[in-house]
C-alpha cells in the first residue's frame, strides 16, 4: 500500500506547527525582571482656582516596567537598547485634594464613577547620552499614551532616572498639562465663585523594586 500521501500530509501538518509554534531551546528558560512601583512613591498634582492654589495627592500608584535582565546586571539605564514595557494606573478616587468638597467635586469632574482609572502606557524610552546637572541622574526622553476618562493623548516627557543604592530604579520629572485636551470641565462650585485654571503640573517621584519571572509567569 503507497503511504506517500500520508507521509505528504504529516510532513504539511509539522511545518504549519513550526511556522506557529516555533521553538527555542532557551524559550522556557529566558527570564525578564519586572520592576512594580513601591509605596514610596509620590505623585502630585499642582493647581490654581480663583481663590487659591491646590494640591492634589495619589494615594495610590500601580505600575510595572519589564527589562531585560542584562540591563539590570549593568545598572545602567544607557544599556537599555529597546523601549520597555511600562504601565502606571492611578485609582481616580485615590486623588485627593484635602477637603472633603474639594475632593467629591474633584471626582466627578474626572467621572470616577464611570472610569476609575488614569493610565499611562509607556511608548518610547531613549536615555540621553549625558547626564543631568546631577551626575547621578541620566536624562531620559520618554514618550506614552495617557488616558483621562475616555480622552487617550500622546505626552511627550523628559524625566531624570537612575539606581539607588537599594537597586531601586528611580524616575522623576514634572509636566504641564491642559485638563480641557482630555474634555474634562474644571472643577468649579459657590456658583462660580470657585473655579479651577485649566493647566495643572504633575510632578512625580516613582521608586521601582525588582522582582525575577520567567516569561511563561507574566
């Protein structure tokens, strides 16, 4: 009996598997660090109104950001030749401005009830090739996708990092940004009395602790 055919389909049926599944010998063994935000962190957000200036305080700051662990053995930021994976997500109800008031009108205005997240994808990371006026800090253009409700800009930063002396990755910088851009209305109450400037600054100081998986855990 001429088993050809069968022999042509098994041989059709292994190279389609390959094409989908390659494999790599080091597949299941290739590891990446994953640096989560540490509680120290601080994120603030700074405001006028007519009657006075505020600021804005996260509770609360959930991220991540993935290297290759070549680059953490280095601990140098230069040695980062492709843009890492980087999430931030701020629970809306976690921003707080002090008062009570204060705080309830700033939650509508950001409709927290409906998006209770502010995120930000890290798109781009290019260290500069010096560093800032500090010798220790290393200037770094990043670029991401910030979502406010249901608004998603593009922001463009400039933010100095480095390594600690705990193996923390730090990262700091300070942005202005327009509240009308995401279609968010100031907050505002005494019948207009009170209403907020449309341009805040954020400034942010983020501590990342590492930690080692292997790419079958993420």
């Amino acid at each position: 009996m001429d088993n050809s055919w069968l022999r042509q389909l098994l041989s059709v049926v292994f190279l389609f598997a390959a094409v989908l599944f390659p494999f790599s010998p080091n597949q299941s063994q290739e590891a990446v660090i994953r640096y989560t935000i540490a509680e120290q962190s601080t994120l603030r957000i700074r405001g006028t109104s007519t009657i006075n200036n505020f600021t804005v305080h996260a509770g609360d700051i959930q991220g991540r950001i993935q290297i290759n662990p070549a680059v953490a053995e280095s601990t140098s930021l230069q040695a980062i030749e492709e843009n890492p994976m980087g999430t931030v997500r701020i629970p809306a109800e976690q921003l707080r401005g002090g008062n009570s008031l204060f705080n309830r009108d700033l939650h509508k205005s950001l409709q927290a009830n409906i998006y209770p997240n502010i995120s930000y994808q890290l798109t781009a990371f290019q260290p500069a090739d010096t560093t800032s006026d500090e010798m220790e800090w290393l200037l770094i253009h990043t670029t991401g996708e910030l979502t406010i409700t249901r608004a998603t800009r593009t922001v463009e930063m400039k933010v100095e990092g480095r390594w600690n002396d705990q193996k923390q990755m730090e990262f700091r910088g300070t942005k202005a940004l327009s509240i009308s851009e995401f279609g968010i209305d100031p907050p505002s109450r005494l019948f207009g009395a009170l209403q907020v400037g449309d341009t805040v600054e954020v400034d942010f100081h983020i501590y990342l602790r590492s930690e080692i998986e292997s790419d079958g855990g993420r």
